[in-house]
C-alpha cells in the first residue's frame, strides 16, 4: 500500500494551509505590480535609488507579474515558484547592495514553497522532510 506523499494525496488542513500561504505572496507581487504600473512616478523613485536605469521599471513588472500569475496557476505552480525564487534572489541581491536589510526577500522566498509545499504531494515526494520507516 502506497502512502498519501507517494500518490500525492494531500490532507485538506494541508492543502488549504497551502493554498492560504500561496496566496499570500501573489497578493504581495500583484500589490506591488499594480502599484508599479498606476504610481510610475514614486516606483521609479525607489528603482532609482537602487541603482536600476529608468527603462527597468516596466521590464521588471512584468517579469514579476508574470511570474506570479504562473505560481497561481496549479499547473504551473512548480515553474513559477522557481522563477519567483530568481525574481526574490535578484531582489535580496539588490538589498545587500544598497546596504539595506535583505531578510524580506528571503522571507517571500521560504513562503512560497513553504505553500506549494503543504498544497502539491509531489513536491512532498519529492522532498520528504522525514524519512519512510
């Protein structure tokens, strides 16, 4: 008899633990994006003094936004958790730089594959926290 991580069956506490968690950062990403895109005068501010050049703005948006909206889609979930996780490296990398603190990225980062974790068997196959006695 197979277990629930082998057949990726997952809990329902779990799975919507899951899905309650990966919302979280697609809201975040969606928010920001949004903003990005309706006050283009204030997020050019911020990318300014981080350094970016002032045609970055639009380029990284859409980046970030497509990516979440493939994190959001279950069958891409996979792919735009390991896109986001790039997106998030690139944005840790940009705090360090400038001096700031950079535990918020990394924060966003565990967040999301902590829910796709909890909401996908096969990543929970995939990587067991604990072993199969």
């Amino acid at each position: 008899m197979q277990s629930a991580t082998e057949d990726g069956a997952v809990s329902s506490t779990s799975l919507w633990a899951g899905r309650i968690l990966s919302a979280l950062p697609v809201l975040l990403f969606v928010f920001t994006g949004t903003f990005s895109l309706l006050k283009p005068a204030v997020a050019q501010q911020g990318f300014v003094h981080y350094g970016y050049l002032d045609g970055a703005l639009l380029r990284i948006v859409i980046v970030e936004l497509a990516c979440a909206i493939l994190y959001a889609i279950p069958r891409t979930s996979v792919l735009g958790a390991i896109l986001l996780t790039g997106y998030l490296g690139g944005a840790t990398a940009t705090h360090v730089r400038v001096g700031e603190p950079f535990f918020l990225p990394i924060i966003v980062g565990i967040v999301v594959w902590l829910g796709i974790y909890l909401r996908d068997g096969r990543l929970r196959a995939l990587i067991p926290l604990r072993s199969q006695v």
